[in-house]
C-alpha cells in the first residue's frame, strides 16, 4: 500500500513534523559520537606520541646521565679513596640528590665493592652480571639487562662504566643501578589515564609499565613483543594486551647512545572501553533525547489537539453544516487572534452574508411565487431538457395535478386539438415541444380536454436564452378562456334567437295584416256566394290563410309577442283536466305518470298557452319514443337564487314552480341540444313537425318570466323542465295607468291657480327645441330650470330644490335617456312627476307599461298649447 | 238604427275588409287611416263604437285611446292588433289596462270580429 501524506491526519503530520525536527539533533548525536571517537583516537595517538617521547627523552636521559654520573663518581677522589666511608657519604650525598638512581657503587676489577651509596646486606660481587662483564669487555659504559639489582635487591637496570689508570689498565667499575620506580612515574606522569604502557629490553623482559604486575614479564613469546621487534616505530595495531583487554598499541623502539636497539616501548589505549564509554555516554545522550521526543511528541499530540486538530474539527462540522444548507451557525472560533480565528472569523461572516442570501433568495422566491400564484393566466417553465422548473397555481388547476419537477418524459398526457375542437394535435405539435425547438407560439387558441372535459385556452411561448444565446428553457402560459368562449356561444346563441325573434316578430305584424285581410275577406266573401264548388275553394283558400295565421301565432309565441292572459294557476288541476284528452292522443304503448306534490304553490301563466305548451311537449315526448314507453309529468316548488340567476340569462331570482315533463325516448344528442329552441329547427321527419314546437315553449316561457331547461341523454331520454314564477297572492285588480275618474264627455282641462309656484325642469340635449319648451312653459307662468340631458337634470334634482314636474326628451345623448332619467326620478324622487316626449310611438307604448302612472309620455310634434295643457293637467293631479 | 263604428286603422287592405265585414254585419262603419283623422271624425260626429290598430305611424293607437279615455270616457274602445314590430310587449293587454273593453288579434275571423263588436256594444 503506498504511503500518502494526504492521507495523514492533522495531528500525525504534527508529529512526523516535530520528529522531523528532532532528525538533526539524532543526528548530531551520532556526528559528535564519531567525533569523540576520532578526537580520543587523535588523542590517543598524541598521548602515545608523547609517551614515546617521553620514553625516548627518559630512556636517553637516563643514560647519558647515567654516564655522566659514573664519570662524576670516577672523579671524585673521594669515590677513589681508600676510604670506603667518605666514598659511601659522598654516593649517598649523589643520590638523596638524584632520585634516577637506585644505588651507586664503585667495584674492583674483579668485582669486589669498594664502597657503596648505602651498606650492602652481605657480600657484594656483581663480577657474573652482563653490564660488569661487558664494562670490562668494552671497557666503556655497558648497560644491563633487567634483573634484581646486586645493591638494592629490587629490579633494576644496572650501568657501568670502567675507570682506566694511567697505564690503561681497569682501576675500578662505577656503577650506577637506574630507578625504574622513577622512570615510571617520570613516564605515567605525562600519559592519559587509563593508558596503558610498558618498556620492554631487547630480551623481551618488561622493565618499566604502567601496571606494576607486568614489572619483570618475559613477553619474548607474546605478540606484542614479536610486533615490538618486527614493526616499524610509530607502528600501531589494536590488538589484545598482556591482561587480555583490547587496546590499540603504538609501537616505538630505542636505541642507546651506542646505536643498538635496546629498549622498545608499547603504548597502549583502552579504545573498547572509551568507545565503551563513548556509547554509553551517546545512549545516554540517546535517552536524554528520546525522553525529550517523547515529552515533546506527547506534547504536541495533546497541544496540536488543543490547538489545532478541535478548531479543525469544528471547522470542518462547520463546514459540513454549510455545506448541508445548515447556514447562520457560527464557528466559535472567531474570538482566537491567531490565524485560525481571523479564518474562523470570516467564516462565520461568510455564514452570515449567505444566510442573508438565502433568506433574501427566499423572500424573492415568495413574492416570486405569490405573484405567479396570483396570475390567473397558467404559466410554466421548463429547462432545456424539458423538466418542469417552474410551474404556478394556475397552471396546476388547469391540469388538476403537481407538475414541478416533472421531466419531459413524464408530461402528463393531455388531449390537445385546435380550436375547432375537433382536429387532433400531436403530441411534438404541442407549444411546449415547439418553443423547446426554438419556435415562438402567440396566442394560439387550442381545446385542451381532460377527463373529458374541454378548455379553451389561449397559448403564448417562446425559449428562454442567456446571455450568451445558450438556450435554458421556455415558458409558456396558458389563459383559460372556456367562460368567455361559452358565454360568446351563448350570447351568439342568445343573438341568434334575438335576431330570430325580431325578425319573426316584424313578419308577425305585416303578416297578420295580410292575413287580416286575406282571411276577412275569404269569410265575407263566402257570405256572398251559394255554389258549394266556389264555397270549397274558398274554404280551402281561408284553410291555407288560417294554417299561414297559426304559423305567425306561433312564431310570435317564440318571439314572446303573443297576447297572454296570465293568472293564478294551479298546475296539478291543469294537467288533470287535459289528461284524458293527452291520453287518447298517446294510446296505449305510451303511459302517463303525473306526480304533483302537497302545498304545490300556483304559477302566474296564461292557462290556455300553459296547456297548449304542455301539449307540444308530450307531443315531442311521445315522438322520441316510437316503441311506446312512459312520460311522467311533475312539478314542484323551487327556489332560483342570485347565483344561479347570474349565470343563466333573463332569470330573476325567486320563488317559481317547477314543471318537468320526461320521456324514455331516444333523447338528443348534446351537441343538438342548444339549437332544440331554435325556430324551424327539427329532428323529425320532414311533415312530421314544423320545428316550432319547443321555440313556442321556450318563447312563452320566457314572456311569462319563466325559465326552461332541458335535458337530454342519448338512448335514455329528455326531461324539460319550465320554471314559471310563483303567484304571490289572489291574482291583483291591476291598476289603469291612464285611470279617468268619468266617462262619456271630453273632461276640460283645470288649470293651476297659481303656475308661479311650480317649478318645472325642461331636460333636452337640443337647445333650440328645450327652449320652445322652456318659452312656452315660461309664458304659462311657471318657473323654469334647464339642464342638457339626464346627468345635469340628476344633479339639479339632487341640489335640493324642489322640482314638480321633469320635462325630458326621450332621446338624448349619454348614459342615460329619457325613460332611464324617469326611472331614477321615479325612484328617488317619488313627489316629481315625470312627462316625456317622444317620437317613436312603438318605445313609448312600451314604456308606457314600464313606468306606469308615475310618466306620462307625449309623441312628437307637439302643438305647444298641448304641452302647456299637459304640464298643467299632471300637476293639478 | 243602425250603430256607427268608426275604425282606425293604417293598413288599408285591413280597414277596408274591416269596412266590408262589418257593413256585412249591419253596421254603419266610418273609417280613417290615422288617430289623428279619427278624433277629427269624433268631433264631427257621434259615433257607438271606436276599433283602433295599436301600431300606427304619427300617433299610435295607445296614444289614441289614453286620449279618448279622457276625452270621450264612455265611448267603447275596442283594440285590434297582430303584435309589435321590434318589442315583445303584449300591446293588447296594454290596451286593455288602459281602457279599451274589448281586445282582438288579427288576424280575425268575420264571426270573431262580429262577436267582439256586439260584446263591446253591450253593456
């Protein structure tokens, strides 16, 4: 697995760091172990060196002085004399003064002492010792082997030197035993402790060590002396010494004064134990240094806890929240100085300034949403790919489900045709896939049907580009405009009945005329003639001209312009007394079922027509069902309040009596079903009807202030209900607004006593006709205020002053005319009284009925006393 | 003697079978063709019985008989009318509230005009 730095915690890079610092000091560890040990060896070599020299300058000294002081002893005279006494004083005078000296003696020839530097324990000869011999031999200084001295019977190395007379011959030896206690304390003096020497005769035998044991070793067998003879001097070796221990050897050899290699000198350094020594001091060192890495690495692991790896953690869960929309929480580091403080500090800003954003965003997003919610028109907004990003409430009722987040593949399945209605869209034809494709839709009307109901709606779109052009999406709304296409069908539908109903009404008057005369004078014809066969033809031309009146009776019917005489009637008693007639019509593959409840109230219709239209209705019921079946005729007491008024035409709310005639026939199919009231408009076979049935109905319905209704089922049957007002009381003695109190003779016109004190307000937009008004008015003695049309005359009116009569032209320009002034008069101000002037006879008679006694309405032209006579006749009423 | 019935009416097919139907019937019939020519004829002479048209020109029969309800209070009105032009207003039962004593549609037959004159003259 490879190693990854990345990888590593926070507090594990803290302490390789800390580990990474204590590397050099490791390391100078082991520098300065090397060093010690470079610097002891240089030591060593030095202080073996010195030794050498040391030994080399003692060795030479020795000698020489040792020569010297044989040549001194030689001359003294008393060393000469006989005298053994003074000799013995002054050699032991010689060597209180010369500590290098063990013993000093002076020998015969033949090796008998003649005196010595201190008594000698018995006889004394050294006549067999190599340095007496060689003395002799040489006759010069001879230097001996290391053996137990003849004087002082400790070792010792002896030197003698002969003392020639003066005829050459061998007067007598000076001897001179050399301290070997003194050379070596002279040499340890100068070495290291625990360094280790020995001086070794040509023999092998050590004379001189620094270990005393090793005084006397005959080493001739051992290594070190087999490397003292045959090693250069300088020479060194580690290498295991006499006690076995390991120590590094420098090797040095001596020559005498006489040039023979004599003495050969072995310094020796413990290096094992000073590295010994050096590796403990270094793990000492080590450990020193080890508890310090440990303190400090603990340390570091409980401060970088403290002081790192916590702030980190609460970042990084501060962080995690931020990032998890958690916003407005806060680091609760920000009070730290140090660096992670001022970061902690401008996180907890930042959390801050998004948390504004956020909520910023969100209020921007509620009044976002409040206003699409508020927009009646349905809108929504997709991504390029076609998922639903945006989509307000409107756009939801339309399509009566949740559509944000919706992708393209899971649009809801809508029926889409154009505005016929008819003409299927398919479904890449759609706004939505079209403006996606980069094609703007403008108010398209297109029927969008779902679960089997239509909606008319009007279709805006286009995409929806950045900055850089890269499309994002489209929009598309979407207004509903169902309401306003059903009341347009409506009122064309209403329209079309007005138009039918006028003009059939116009034809009704001029008809009836010609019928009038054609039939009248058929019948006074037929007075006159006698012949049978004339009569006949009379007869069927008469037939023709009353079949010609019937059709116009029933057109006017529909044109509600038939002359009713409407009463009281009790519906139940109605249909009782024609049901036995209705019953024979019908036969016996038809039954008849009437159900009329108790307290039914009495409607205000014209019995006859009532009848009549009952008849056309169980007539069209027993032709829907040509195999027989049941009619059933009911009524009962209803209400149609305001909300229903408001949205069917022509009710007025109230109490009515409801009628209802059904049949199990074929019914009719529902796209037929509004055009059933049109006049001539039939499903009957041709004879069978003349398509006037149902428009009669209707028409009388309506002229009675009823209401009608149908409904239909295809292969079920029809049921046609008549809605007529409910009579209030016993029917009224109604009132005669041209009521005259006499009969017979014209009734002369009273005039007013005293015309000064009535004020009459002449209303007309013609100022040249308002004044033959206002002149003639004037002249008669009243009191005249004016006003150009209904506004002026309302606010003259509503000044306060008292007026008694209003005088207005019926046609006038503005909001208001004649007869709608005299409405408001006649509501607000019941004391005035109201004439009008019109010339159109035909609105003034129907006016006349609208406003009842309260007006009088005059037609143009009028003859001026006319006015004066009118004005007075009303006002003295 | 013979009763006067004087008949208003603008259609003159109408007024003069009118004329025909009752002079049939024994009557003794003025006719003029306006309201206006009809109270002139008032005037001149004393006449049983008045049948007006509704719908006229100039001076329509409602007009008419509000003035000779007040001018001539016991004179028998009797309307006669084949409906509106342009309203749907019941001109008859109109006619009626204002004093006319018989009202009768056209078209009509000679037996229905006779039988409302004779109504109208009775009583």
């Amino acid at each position: 697995m490879a190693f990854k730095l990345d990888a590593l915690s926070i507090r594990s890079r803290v302490l390789l760091l800390i580990s990474a610092m204590l590397l050099p000091t490791g390391g100078l560890l082991f520098y300065d172990r090397w060093e010690t040990e470079r610097r002891i060896e240089a030591q060593a070599m030095a202080d073996a060196g010195s030794a050498a020299r040391k030994i080399a300058e003692t060795q030479s000294n020795l000698f020489d002085n040792a020569e010297l002081v044989l040549d001194l002893i030689a001359a003294l005279p008393s060393a000469r004399a006989e005298n053994a006494a003074i000799c013995q004083r002054t050699l032991h005078a010689l060597i209180e003064r010369n500590p290098r000296y063990a013993a000093l003696g002076v020998f015969a020839p033949d090796g008998n002492l003649i005196c010595a530097s201190r008594p000698a324990a018995g006889v004394v000869n050294p006549a067999d010792r190599d340095w007496f011999q060689a003395a002799l031999r040489a006759r010069a200084l001879a230097v001996g082997e290391y053996q137990v001295g003849v004087l002082t019977e400790r070792p010792s190395i002896g030197a003698a030197k002969p003392v020639m007379g003066a005829n050459g011959e061998i007067e007598s030896i000076m001897y001179a035993s050399l301290n070997l206690d003194w050379i070596t304390e002279n040499i340890e003096k100068t070495l290291s402790p625990n360094t280790e020497f020995l001086l070794v005769d040509r023999d092998g035998t050590v004379f001189s060590a620094s270990q005393p044991d090793w005084l006397g070793r005959h080493l001739a067998d051992h290594v070190l002396f087999q490397l003292m003879t045959s090693r250069p001097t300088g020479y060194s070796q580690e290498l295991p010494g006499i006690d076995g221990e390991l120590r590094r050897y420098y090797f040095y050899r001596f020559s005498t004064s006489t040039g023979d290699p004599s003495v050969y000198a072995a310094v020796g350094l413990p290096l094992a134990a000073l590295r010994q020594e050096i590796n403990r001091k270094v793990a000492i060192d080590f450990a020193i240094l080890g508890a310090a890495t440990l303190t400090i690495v603990v340390a570091g692991y409980f401060l970088s806890e403290r002081m790192l790896v916590q702030p980190l953690r609460r970042l990084a869960a501060f962080s995690q929240a931020v990032g998890e929309g958690r916003l407005g929480q806060h680091t609760g580091l920000a009070q730290s100085a140090d660096e992670i403080g001022k970061l902690a500090a401008n996180l907890d800003r930042m959390s801050d300034s998004l948390l504004r954003a956020e909520q910023e965003k969100g209020r921007a997003e509620r009044f976002r949403a409040a206003m699409l919610d508020n927009i009646a028109d349905g809108i929504v907004a997709c991504d390029a790919n076609g998922e639903f990003m945006v989509v307000n409430r409107a756009m939801e009722r339309i399509h009566d489900e949740k559509l944000v987040g919706i992708p393209r593949s899971a649009w809801p399945k809508i029926e889409v045709y154009e505005s016929d209605g008819k003409t299927s869209i398919p479904a890449d034809r759609l706004p939505l896939h079209r403006v996606l494709q980069g094609e703007k839709v403008s108010n398209e009307e297109l029927v969008v049907k779902k679960r089997g109901r239509s909606r008319y709606v009007l279709v805006n779109g286009e995409e929806i580009r950045d900055h850089d052009g890269q499309r994002l999406g489209a929009v598309v709304s979407i207004r509903e405009i169902t309401e306003l296409r059903k009341a347009e069908q409506a009122l064309r539908h209403t329209q079309k009945l007005e138009a039918v109903g006028l003009l059939s009404g116009g034809l009704a008057h001029d008809f009836n005329n010609l019928l009038s005369v054609v039939i009248g004078n058929i019948d006074s014809l037929l007075i006159r003639v006698d012949d049978p066969k004339q009569k006949e033809l009379l007869n069927e031309a008469l037939s023709g001209a009353l079949r010609g009146a019937e059709l116009v009776k029933q057109m006017r019917a529909f044109a509600r312009r038939q002359h009713l005489d409407p009463a009281a009637v009790d519906v139940a008693e109605l249909v009782q007394d024609a049901l036995a007639i209705w019953k024979r019509m019908l036969g016996d593959d038809v039954t008849v079922r009437c159900d009329f409840p108790e307290g039914l109230w009495r409607c205000v219709a014209d019995a006859t027509e009532l009848e009549t239209a009952l008849l056309n209705l169980i007539t069209n019921a027993w032709h829907a069902m040509p195999k027989g079946g049941a009619i059933t005729i009911e009524a009962c007491n209803d209400h149609l309040d305001a909300e229903y008024a408001s949205h069917n035409a022509e009710v007025v709310p109230g109490p009515y009596v409801r009628i209802s005639v059904s049949d199990t026939g074929t019914g009719i199919a529902p796209d037929l079903l509004p055009q059933v009231i049109e006049p001539f408009f039939t499903t009957k076979e041709p004879g069978q009807g003349t398509g006037l049935g149902l428009s009669m109905v209707y028409g009388f319905i309506k002229q009675s202030g009823g209401h009608f209704r149908i409904y239909s089922e295809l292969g079920h049957g029809t049921t046609v209900h008549l809605y007529l007002p409910q009579a209030e009381q016993e029917e009224e003695e109604e009132g005669d607004p041209a009521h005259a109190p006499d009969r017979g003779m014209p009734v002369a016109v009273a005039p007013i006593a005293d015309p000064a004190s009535c004020t009459v307000l002449v209303v007309d937009d013609d100022e040249k006709v308002r004044r033959v008004a206002t002149e003639a008015l004037g002249s008669a003695g009243f009191k005249i205020v004016e006003a150009a049309d209904a506004t002026e005359a309302m606010a003259v009116l509503k000044q306060g002053r008292l007026i008694d009569l209003v005088v207005s032209d019926v046609a006038m320009p503005g909001a208001a005319n004649g007869y709608d002034l005299a409405a408001q008069v006649i509501g607000q101000f019941p004391a005035t009284r109201i004439l009008l002037t019109t010339g159109f006879a035909e609105s003034a008679a129907r006016e006349r009925a609208r406003l009842g006694a309260k007006a009088v309405i005059i037609t143009k032209p009028y003859r001026r006393q006319e006015l004066v006579d009118r004005v007075h006749r009303i006002l003295s009423e | 003697m013979k009763k006067t019935i004087l008949v208003v009416d603008d259609d003159g097919g109408v007024l003069k079978m009118t004329e025909l139907m009752l002079s049939d019937g024994g009557f003794n019939v003025l006719v003029t063709s306006s309201a206006r020519d009809g109270l002139a004829v008032l005037k001149a002479q004393k006449v049983d019985l008045i049948i007006t048209d509704i719908i006229m020109p100039e001076m329509e029969g409602i007009e008419l008989i509000t003035q000779l309800k007040r001018d001539y209070p016991v004179l028998p009105i009797m309307a006669i009318s084949g409906g509106g032009r342009s309203h749907n207003t019941d001109f008859l039962k109109f006619a009626k509230k204002l004093g006319a004593k018989v009202v009768l549609e056209k078209p009509f037959r000679r037996e229905a005009l006779l039988d409302a004159v004779n109504r109208a003259l009775v009583g």
